[in-house]
C-alpha cells in the first residue's frame, strides 16, 4: 500500500485520504535487499488511517517520512491492530509504526490503536517533527521516542508520561501478533475507562467495531 506526497516532483500535493476497514499483511522479504513495508508514505494533507488490521509486514506495519519532500499535515492513524513485524534473518521486529526518513515527521496523531506484544511507535535515528502525538493506545513495547507527546498509553514494559500505565500483559482476548490474534478487551481490564482526557485528540466518537465510546473512553481500539 502506498501513500505518496509527489509534490517533491513538481506535482500537487496528496490531499484528503480516508484507508479504512483494511486487512493487510504478508509483504514478505523475498530477496536480500527487500525493504518491503505494509504500508509506505511519504506524506500528504488530512490523511487518516482507520479500523485496519496489519500482521505480517517485513520491516514496517506503517513506514513514514521516506524521501526528502515528505510532508504530513493533519495525519491520523487511529483504530487500528497492528500485529507482528519481521523478519531480517529470524528476529522479529517491534517497528509498527517508524518515525524516519531524511525530513522529520510532524502534524501527526497516533490514538487508540492496539498493537500486539513487542510492537511500538520506533524512530531509526530520525528526528521526529512538531506536533505529533500519541495518546490513548496499547502499546506492546516501551519506545520512548524524543519529540513525540505520550498521553494516556497503556503500555507493556513502561510508559513515556506521567499519565501512561505499565501493564504486566495486554488485555486483549487473543494477544497473538499473527492473523489469528483478537485485540478486543477482555473484561474488567485496566484498559476500561482509562483515557479521561476531555481535550480534541481524545474526542473519538467511535471504536474499530463502529461502537460508541463512552466517556471516560477505553484505551486501545475496542471500546466494550
């Protein structure tokens, strides 16, 4: 899948992307020097990224800033499972989503996905650009990434702000990173009601399964 910005071409910008409700996996490395992520982009002006399902993907799940025109305004990647990255010789990879490329991201809001176990929001030695947020997710990993505001994360292994929550296993049904995993809550999980945050970022009206959130909203991607 790719999102590409051309205006580093001379053409017009990328603009008003909706990728919804999306099963993608298996962009496999087949040969020595593959570099193939789920989903590449390389930026674009109100871009959202919603209720999809990434498993499988070598290298990346979601791969930004990747030539040197990128430029992301107003992107939102909410609502969505990512499952396992891989796969250069036999280690799994915890790269969800990377932060990286030659001009630094900014403009973006990461909010209530779910990522299976190892899997974050990295940067590769990229600096990160103004405004991006993550706030209200389930985080598989600790990646503290400079630059970017953490708010109301339940994360596996420690969180980023005073208002992030360490939890010792995801509260999901099924937490496996394959096609078979289920990121939906299990009952009375410390994800339930967690966000009590009443600014813009966390005014989601609605979870992956198009279910109303309450308010205070559960963290992650299901709302039960």
């Amino acid at each position: 899948v790719f999102i590409l910005d051309g205006r580093g071409a001379g053409e017009s910008p990328t603009t008003d992307i909706l990728f919804e409700n999306n099963r993608i996996h298996d962009f496999v490395i087949s040969a020595p020097g593959d570099h193939h992520e789920c989903m590449f982009t390389t930026g674009g002006t109100n871009v959202t990224i919603r209720a999809n399902r990434f498993w499988n993907c070598h290298t990346y799940a979601i791969a930004t800033g990747g030539r040197s025109y990128s430029d992301y305004d107003n992107w939102i990647i909410e609502n969505n499972w990512f499952g396992r990255t891989c796969c250069f010789g036999t280690s799994d990879r915890g790269s969800a989503i990377v932060m990286g490329g030659p001009v630094p991201v900014s403009d973006t809001l990461i909010r209530f996905n779910s990522f299976g176990p190892g899997q974050a929001v990295v940067t590769e030695g990229a600096t990160v650009g103004g405004n991006v947020r993550v706030l209200g997710n389930i985080l598989g990993a600790k990646s503290c990434v400079p630059g970017i505001s953490y708010s109301y994360n339940l994360t596996l292994g420690g969180g980023c702000s005073s208002t992030d929550r360490t939890v010792a296993q995801l509260p999901y049904v099924n937490p496996s990173v394959l096609g078979d995993g289920d990121y939906h809550l299990v009952p009375g999980s410390a994800a339930e009601a967690f966000v009590t945050s009443t600014g813009a970022d966390a005014s989601l009206a609605v979870d992956k399964d198009g279910s109303p959130r309450s308010v205070p909203r559960d963290a992650g991607s299901d709302e039960r």
